[in-house]
C-alpha cells in the first residue's frame, strides 16, 4: 500500500508560448508522517529516438508532509533549445512528471506535447530555422499517462516482496529430474500392452475359428469312413448269406445295402450334433 496517493495534476498555464514556464497544481494525500522529503521532477524527451537529448526541466523538495491532504504548486523552467535537434523541436513529444521518496520512484505522470506555429502559414510551410518566438506548445492535459510502482517508505513493513518467499523444504525435496515425464511415459506402455493384448485376442478368436472348421471337416471324414465301414460290413453279410439262396440274397441284401447305408449316416448326424456344439461352446469361453 502507497503512503502517498497523487489525487490529481492540473496544468495552469496551457497552451503557451514554448519559452514560457510550465505551471502545475498539484494535490497528493499522505496517510503516514514521513520522515523525509518529497522529491518532484519534470523531465522534457527531446527526441523521440534517444534518450540522450532528455533534459530535466526542473525538480522541487517538498516537506515537511504533514498527513491528509496537501497542495502545491509545481514551476518549472522551458526546455533548452540546444540541447534538442533543431528537427525535433516541432511536433509532437513527451513531458514527464515524477514523484520520489528517499531516491525511490513511487508516481509517474506523461503527458504529450504539441509544438507548432501559432499560424497556417508558417505550419505549411516552416522556415529553415524554427523561430521560436512563434512556436507554441499544447499539453494535452486530458489524457494523462499515470504509472504507480511499490517501494519501501520508512518501515520494512512497507517494502514489496522484491524475491520470493524463502523455501527452505524446497532443498530437502528430492530432485524430479529423472521422474520428469514419466507418467507419460506410463501411460504409453500401458497403451502399447493394451494394443498387444487386443491384437492376441484377434489372433485367438482367428485359431478357434480355424480349428471349428477343423473339427467340422474331421466330422464329416469320420461320417464317411463309418458308412464305408457299415457298407463293408454288410457286404460281407451278404457275401455269407450267397451260399444259401443267390436270388434272395441279392434282394436282403441291396434292402440290407439301403438301410446300412441310412443307418449310420443318421447315427453319425447325432454324433456330429453335440461335437459340433462342444468346439461352439468352446468358442463362446475363448471370448
């Protein structure tokens, strides 16, 4: 918190010749006694492209402050016209009005200048060398640029943080150099074990289907081989049954021909059913 809080600066003798004193009134509120003194300056940017042609005008000691509310009157002298290149004496430039405590800028105030002739004429067409007694400058008042900074006034209590807190844990805390980034790191391998374990899934679910195939094909082998087992068998019968009567035996036996061959294709078909189920259910605990 400001100690001291500029209220208002108002510019008295405005616009003016350039060669006339600048006049400003101005109104500050001191909330502490201080123990030293105020120290106003007025400062004059002699051009806008170095800092080496900046002139101060003037500056003012103010003090005793007594606490409240204080007004003065601020006087300074016209800028020196040798010290500023003679191309940038008309135009537009820079007035700077600052306050300080104990050598410690707390209160800036800029303001612009307009210097020009006091006529069209001589504004459209200047002369080669300015005549100053024409020139007349204009501070445009309205439109202050106010800059505040903090400082240390009499107490340490007032003084800004000019450095952080002191963090004595901070040492004792182990270095984070090697865990940097390491969450994310964590984060990719468990998405590349996630990618592994769903690209097994797929090649598991492509196995089992292979071998459901397998099993099917085996199935239908093992149906042939039973009804050329049950052929031969029959076959057989009939040649035994021959001996005894050819004509009736060559009728049993393309009868006992046609039954064996329907008999076990549908003893077969049962069989297939439920292995053909168990290599489905097998499927359905794979996923």
């Amino acid at each position: 918190m400001s100690v001291v809080s500029l209220l208002g600066v108002k510019v008295l003798n405005n616009p003016a010749k350039f060669s006339d004193h600048y006049q400003f009134e101005i109104t500050f509120e001191c909330l502490e006694q201080l123990q030293k003194d105020l120290e106003w300056k007025l400062t004059y940017v002699g051009s806008a492209t170095s800092s080496e042609h900046d002139q101060e005008l003037d500056s003012l000691l103010v003090g005793p402050i007594p606490v409240g509310v204080n007004k003065f009157l601020f006087e300074a002298d016209p800028p020196d016209l040798r010290r500023i290149p003679s191309t940038e004496i008309l135009g537009v430039t820079v007035i700077l009005l600052t306050c300080s405590y104990d050598g410690r800028e707390f209160v800036r105030v800029g303001y612009y200048v307009n210097n020009e002739y006091d006529c069209e004429e001589l504004n459209a067409e200047p002369p080669t060398k300015p005549d100053i007694e024409r020139v007349r400058r204009n501070v445009l008042a309205e439109k202050p640029r106010v800059t505040r900074f903090a400082i240390k006034w009499d107490t340490e209590d007032s003084a800004p943080a000019e450095f952080p807190p002191e963090q004595p844990e901070a040492d004792t805390v182990e270095d984070d150099g090697a865990a940097y980034g390491a969450e994310e790191v964590e984060l990719e391998e468990g998405l590349k074990a996630e990618l592994a374990a769903e690209e097994a899934r797929a090649s598991a679910e492509g196995e089992d289907e292979e071998m459901g195939g397998a099993d099917n094909t085996v199935g239908s082998k093992n149906k042939d081989d039973d009804s050329d087992a049950g052929s031969e068998d029959l076959e057989a019968e009939s040649s035994g049954s021959e001996d005894e009567d050819a004509e009736e035996e060559e009728g049993e036996g393309d009868e006992d021909v046609d039954m064996g061959e329907g008999e076990p294709s549908k003893g077969d078909d049962e069989k297939q059913a439920p292995m053909g189920q168990h290599v489905e259910h097998t499927e359905v605990m794979v996923h």
